[in-house]
C-alpha cells in the first residue's frame, strides 16, 4: 500500500470516529496510535509517551490555566458586568451607541482573558437584555454580541494561539503581538457597521432616554473606577510583558493574581467562588492537553509517511496552483470544516499538513508561520459563529433572552463573518498588517 493511500485512510478514519460522536483527541489519538502500530510495529507504542515529554517540556504550556482561570474568574466576580454598566452611561446618547459600548466591552474583556466565552456570558445576560429592553432590533443586537465575544481568540492573550504556538512551535510572544493590529481592525469594522446600520435605520439602534442618562456626579464616578479594575489587569499583565519585565509565563501568573486580587477588591471572593472557577480551569486544561498530545503523536506518523511532501507536490505541481491560491484552499477548507468542527479539532486535524507547508511556500516575506497563525485564529472566529455547528451559535442560544430565537441568531451572524472574511483579505493583501509589530517588539521569553 503506498504511503498516500495510508495517509488518506488515517483521515478517513479520523473522520468517521468523529462523525460518530467521539471526542476529538481520543479519535484522532486512537487513529494515530493504530497507524503507528501497523507501519513501525511493537516499538511504535513509545510514540505516546514522547509526545508526553515533549509536552511537558514547553514551558508555554503553563501559560494555558492561568489564562483560563483568569477569565473564568472575571466573569464569576462580575467584573465586567460592572465594565458594561459603565459603558451605557458612556455611549447611551449616540444612536447605536450600547451596541457599540458592547463591542468595546468585548474587546477589553478580550485583553483580559483570552478566551469567547466570558464575552459571550455577559453579552447575552446583561448587554442582550439591556439593548431589547430599549428596543434595539434583536437581530443587530445577537450579531453583535456573537461577533464581537469572539474577537477573544484574536486580541491577546488569545488562548487559541497559544496552542497555535505550541504545535507549530512558533513564539507565543510574536504571535499575540501579530494578532492585536488585525483584532482592532475588526472591533473597528464591527463598530462601523453598526453606525451604518444606525445611521441608516435610526429605528434598529434607538438613543437611550436622557432622564435614564441623568445621574449624580457621585455616581458617575463611581461607575468610572468600574473600569479602572480591568485597566490595571491589562497593565500589569500586558503592559509588563511589553517592556519585558515579565516572561510569557510571568505574565500569565501576574494576570492570574491580579484578577483573584480585584474579586477580593470588590468583595466577591469566596471559597465557592475559588473552587468552581478551579475546577472549571482543570477541566478545559486537561481538555487542551489531551488534544496537543493526540496532535503531536498525529503529527509524528504523518511527518514518517512523507504526507507533507506529497500534499506539497500535489498542490504545486500536479495542480499547478501558485503558493497564494494554496493559501486560499487552505483558508476555504478552514472555513468549511469550521461549520462542523471547533477550532481545536481544525487545528489538530491539518496542522500535521498545513503547517509545514506554509513554511515551504515562497510567499515573499519572512515570520509565515506567524502571519498564518493569524488568518487561522480569524477562521476560528468564522467557525464560532457559522451554522450548523457553530460554538457560539448554540451557546448564545442557551444563554439568551426568550425573545431571540434559533432564526434570529442565524440571520444575525453574516454580516460579522463577512467582515472577518474582509480582515482576511486585509491580512492576505498586506501581511504588515500582522507582522510589523511582532518584528519591531522585543520581549522578555
């Protein structure tokens, strides 16, 4: 059997385990392990137990709970729940003005935790029910909050990268940096749209009331220092790492205590609150754990059959393709296993192909591994929000107001995933965009 029927048999099979309803790293782990067996014999059954050293032995991966728990932590101690309230009174008398104070409360929670969910939590149980309540159109309203939650893989700490980083065995560092430029472009185009759409049909986005605006200056103070919490976060854990104070790993631990420190700060700790929030973060670090290891051992068996230069001869030379209509299949094939699959398993499933593809190909500038972390975590954002499989279709659809049904919230999402398909494009014309601040920053680790 030739080593292209093999490869073609292992993702086959992947992908009917899949489809079957297995978890990802158990499929894509069992397929590895069986191949392995068969090609290489006893000795194979070692691979695992590599990859586990391997694994452990970056030191980026201590990076993964404290980020979790991070967000977690925000997100119980209501904290940006108080972030919210402060951007109502800030922007309630421009037209659309909450919707956009939404996306901006996205974008800060996103530099905070690095993860969808926390921004999809308070999107749809605080913003959702705030905007209906002033009559703002509910499907603007769900695109917003869908879209702009998931502006928390791409703006750092991006989670997402982190595991990107680890399996293409890139710097974390250069990566986060190349996702702020394109993760502002986005909150900006998101917040353009919404102006358009206010300006347009003034009836979708309606100005909040004065007399609802009216407040005590003690009281508009007060809201005030509800966003000084998140600031100092930012600061101390992004600003530190900047100036190189701080290591990738450093940085993670100061965010983590920073965010147990304001919980305590507001008076929301409790041995409750600690241990739900712990027992959440050992969960989805377990989770990615098991996933790295599947896609290492994957990726081992893959690199002894010769698959990459196989798929590398087919696309370049049986087919003819130039390496930017290479990029395109690649970015298409994302976007449609998206609709089926998270950004995990898209990740596990081509980075044994994709990846070492990507450095071979003379696109005309140097950090390529780097900028294609980046159009996969925009494609990421894509499969979050695109049906029929979309993450944060089903848990919005959980977490939001009856009033916002299934139809609703699939109408609201395309105009978002067009604008993050534009910030592809953006990124495809000018890499720059992505690369100019990882190539100008110096970091400490």
């Amino acid at each position: 059997m030739s080593y292209e029927m093999i490869a073609l048999l292992m993702f086959s099979g992947m992908l009917v385990l899949l489809v079957t309803g297995q978890r990802v790293f158990a499929a894509i782990g069992f397929v590895a392990m069986a191949a392995a067996l068969m090609l290489y014999g006893p000795g194979a059954i070692e691979l695992s137990f590599n990859q586990v050293f391997k694994l452990f032995n970056w030191y980026a991966m201590l990076t993964l709970p404290m980020f979790i728990y991070m967000g977690y932590i925000l997100a119980e101690a209501g904290i940006a729940e108080d972030l919210y309230k402060m951007m109502h009174v800030w922007f309630g008398r421009v037209s659309g003005g909450l919707a956009i104070g939404t996306i901006l409360v996205m974008v800060i929670i996103s530099a905070m935790n690095g993860l969808s969910v926390a921004g999809m939590a308070i999107g749809a149980t605080i913003a959702l029910p705030e905007m209906l309540r002033r009559g703002y159109d509910k499907v603007l309203i769900s695109g917003v909050v869908q879209g702009g939650s998931s502006l928390g893989i791409l703006i750092p700490p991006s989670v997402v990268m982190v595991l990107y980083g680890m399996i293409a065995r890139q710097p974390v560092s250069k990566l986060w940096f190349a996702g702020l430029v394109p993760g502002l472009i986005m909150a900006a185009l998101f917040v353009l749209y919404v102006v358009i759409r206010a300006r347009m049909n003034p009836k979708l986005a309606p100005i909040v009331p004065e007399e609802e605006l009216k407040m005590p200056l003690k009281e508009k103070l007060a809201l005030a220092r509800a966003g000084i919490i998140p600031f100092a976060i930012f600061f101390f854990m992004t600003g530190l790492f900047v100036f190189g104070v701080t290591s990738l790993v450093e940085s993670s631990a100061v965010g983590a205590t920073c965010a147990t420190l304001a919980a305590v700060i507001k008076g929301r700790f409790t041995w409750k609150l600690i241990r739900e929030t712990s027992v959440k973060t050992l969960n989805v670090s377990c989770m990615f754990m098991w996933l790295i290891l599947a896609a290492l051992a994957f990726g081992t068996v893959f690199d002894g059959l010769g698959a990459v230069k196989a798929l590398e001869f087919f696309f370049l030379e049986k087919l003819d393709l130039t390496p930017w209509m290479v990029i395109i299949v690649m970015m298409i094939s994302f976007i449609f296993m998206g609709m089926f699959l998270d950004d995990t398993a898209m990740l596990v499933i081509v980075a044994p192909l994709y990846i070492p593809l990507v450095k071979q190909l003379d696109l005309g500038f140097d950090n390529q591994l780097i900028w294609f972390g980046v159009l996969y975590t925009i494609t990421c954002q894509i499969a979050y929000i695109t049906p029929p499989f979309g993450y944060n279709l089903f848990l919005m659809r959980s977490l939001a107001p009856k009033e916002i049904t299934l139809v609703d919230i699939y109408r609201s999402i395309w105009p978002f995933a067009v604008i993050m398909a534009i910030t592809i494009a953006l990124l495809m014309l000018f890499p720059q965009l992505a690369l100019w601040l990882p190539e100008h920053m110096s970091v400490k680790g």
